[in-house]
C-alpha cells in the first residue's frame, strides 16, 4: 500500500469525525497489518484541524551535502586501496 492511498484514507476517516485512535484502529483494522501509527496519524491530524489538506510528501529539512559527489567519487577512484576511515 502506498503511503497516498494510507493518506487519503486518514483524510477519510478525519471527515468522518474519527479521532486518532479510532483513525488507527478502523485502518489497520481493515488490513490486518499495522500501516498507520498513532504519531503519524495525530501528526496528518493537526494539518488536517489546520485546514491544510495536501496529502503530498513535505520535505523535511534534511540538510544538504556537505561533500561534492564527483570529488567524493575522483578521489575514492584514485585511492581504492585505502579504507573509508583513510580516506575520511
């Protein structure tokens, strides 16, 4: 199951009038498995009680790179021999 479709069944069930719990339970209910937490849905809730219902992926913030790829690359090439910890 892709993580749109768990989603858009937490915008379903938050329009039903669910609570979290309730959102957790009549979903992994449903697929036997556990596909929804109580963090992630409490966290898909808030946006909801927001009034911002984009169920697309948000980014996180994750820093970028400090190294550049190509150098990174070039220079592991030129020494294959050495470990990471060498090369680090």
């Amino acid at each position: 199951m892709e993580i749109n479709e768990i989603r858009v069944l937490m915008k379903y069930e938050f329009l039903r009038g669910a609570t979290t719990r309730q959102e957790v339970a009549n979903i992994n209910n449903v697929f036997i498995i556990e596909v929804a937490t109580n963090a992630t849905v409490a966290c898909r809730l808030k946006k909801f009680r927001s009034g911002d219902f984009d169920l697309s992926n948000e980014s996180h913030g994750q820093p970028k790179t400090q190294v550049d790829s190509d150098v990174l690359k070039t220079t592991v090439e030129a020494n294959s021999s050495e470990s990471a910890r060498e090369l680090s």
